[in-house]
C-alpha cells in the first residue's frame, strides 16, 4: 500500500450512528490486518478505521485489475470455456430492461467492458470513473464514451437518465447514501436503478470467513446484506424491485486460493476442481446465497416531497 494512505476511525458510513461492535478482523490483499465493524442501528459492516476521502485513490494504482481493459473478455477461447464450464449465467445486464436508445450512465465503469455491453443492446451507454486511467483505457479498449469524475456531473443534467448502474461501487465510497440521492436526482422519474455489490450473506462468507475473496479490504469499505443494501436504497427515494443474488465461479477460487493458506477446510482441496465450483456457485445462487448481490430500484414516477436524508428505515 502506498505510505501516504491516512486511516480514520469512522461511524457507521450509512446512518452516522457511532455505535458498533466488532464483526472482523481479516487480512488484507496486502497482508495487513484489517477491522470490520457492525453498526447496531442498521446492522451495516464496514471498515473502521478507514483511508480518508482525500488520500483512498491512491489505492487506486494503475494496475488495479478493474482499469486493464482486455480483449481477451469476449474472445472464442473465454466463449469455449463458458460453455464447457460455466453455468449460463443472469447477467447483470440481463436485468435491466432495454429503453432503445434510452441515456444509461455506468458509474464506475472501469475498463469499459459494460458500458459497451449495453451499447452492443441498444443504450445511449456511456461510463463515468473517477480514475484518468481507467476512462483512457475505457475509450481505448471499447471505443465508448467515458467522462472522467463523479456524480453530481455537469455533462450529467437533472432528470436525463433512463438508466444508472452501480456495478462494484457502493462498497468502495465513503458516503454510499449520498451517491445514492445524486443517482436519484440525475434519473428521469421511473428510471431504473441497478447496483450490484458483493453480498455479505452469501454461503461463501460462512464457508471461508476472512478469506473469503470479495471482502478485498482495504478497497471494500462498506460491507452489504440483502436486507442493508435494499434499506439504504429505499432510504435513498427509490422504490426497490427486485434483490436477487449471483455465484461466481472465478470468486470461489480465489476464496479457495486464500483459504488454503488463512481458514483451511477438509473440503477446500476439492472445491480448487472448476466443475466443483461451478456446481457451488450454481447451487448458491438457487439459495439466494450467491457471493454477488443485484437489486433493481426505480425513482418513483411522483418523487417523494422529503427523501429521508440519514436514517435507515
Ligand atoms: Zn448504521
């Protein structure tokens, strides 16, 4: 980690309440220990203490695999192997029904690899990021348009989006309920909102604890259930829809990687065989147990007079 990171002791990152217990201590992805809080309001886990606003990118280094664009993504090979190995997946992008069109802003959008994806289905798609290096690789590597920066955005007027996704970013920002209220403000009433998040419920926490892969400390600030992520959004002005969850075979192995050294099982040699994974993935994700967590909200047609600004219900 780069030295001039600062840490801060934190309250609870959705509803301010000071008071909380401690839920974890788990390694990081650089060896440190880090500390996972439960908030006894709205139950929320989340890192304490953590970066400060103003020093966290620099966590955020070139190589942080989210901003590598690839080719290799919708290649023959990768095609192969998803039909040989891979269950048939609901993607994310399967979820959102399609405005033809329609203004869709991926916020967050990395590499650009979704932004194109909805292009490629008939969105007006463009990705937003805060990191230069990723909208450069987003423009490079898929050709879409990408802004750098964060909601709210003057290329991003009031009302103007049929659709915002949140792919892998609630959990990364300091103030999730804030973003929340830009994402609702930016949406045109009835807009849909999707955000996917890693689920703290899922079967692979249980299983592997602290090496269970998508805690990705000290990046992952904020740490979702269903029941967490569906009061914040809601809490936020959105009527939420749907919350489904996803396995993710790649996930389990790298859960099966850490495991193997930190929390290691009579069962985890077994789960190292990709069909074993694939077959747990699928399995937890008929549970409602999946490692990924997917909701699907819209701002209402009639915007509430008040939104509730803090306070979970
Ligand atoms: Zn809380």
């Amino acid at each position: 980690m780069p030295d001039a990171v600062k840490w801060e002791p934190t309250a609870c990152p959705v509803c301010r309440c000071a008071d909380a217990g401690e839920f974890l201590r788990a390694p990081g992805d650089d060896g440190k220990e880090y500390r996972l809080a439960k908030c006894r309001a709205c139950e929320l886990v989340f890192l304490d203490p953590r970066p400060t606003e103003d020093t966290v990118g620099l966590l955020y280094t070139e190589d942080y695999p989210q901003y590598r664009g690839s080719k290799l993504k919708n290649g023959p090979l990768r095609r192969l192997r998803a039909k040989l190995f891979g269950h048939r997946e609901r993607s994310l992008a399967d979820r959102i029904p399609v405005v033809p069109g329609g203004a869709l802003l991926d916020y967050g959008c990395g590499a650009g690899h979704f932004v194109a994806q909805m292009r490629d289905r008939g969105w007006n798609a463009f990705g937003m990021d805060f990191s230069p290096h990723a909208v450069q690789s987003a423009k490079e590597s898929y050709g879409v348009r990408a802004v750098c920066g964060t909601l709210p955005h003057p290329d991003v007027p009031p009302n103007s989006l049929d659709a915002l996704t949140l792919r892998m970013v609630l959990e990364h920002v300091h103030d999730p309920a804030a973003l929340l209220r830009h994402a609702l403000v930016a949406l045109k009433p009835g807009g849909a909102l999707c955000v996917a998040v890693p689920n703290l419920a899922a079967w692979g926490f249980g299983a592997f604890g602290k090496a269970w892969f998508p805690l990705r400390l000290p990046w992952h600030l904020s740490h979702f259930t269903p029941d967490t992520l569906a009061r914040t959004v809601r809490a936020s002005g959105f009527e939420v829809e749907t919350v489904a969850t996803k396995g993710h075979t790649n996930w389990t192995g790298y859960s099966v990687r850490r495991a193997r050294e930190l929390n290691p099982k009579w069962w985890t040699p077994f789960a190292r065989v990709r069909l074993v994974r694939s077959a747990l993935s699928k399995w937890t994700e008929r549970r409602g147990a999946g490692d990924e967590l997917c909701l699907l909200a819209r701002k209402p047609l009639r915007a509430a007079l008040e939104v509730p600004m803090r306070r979970a219900a």
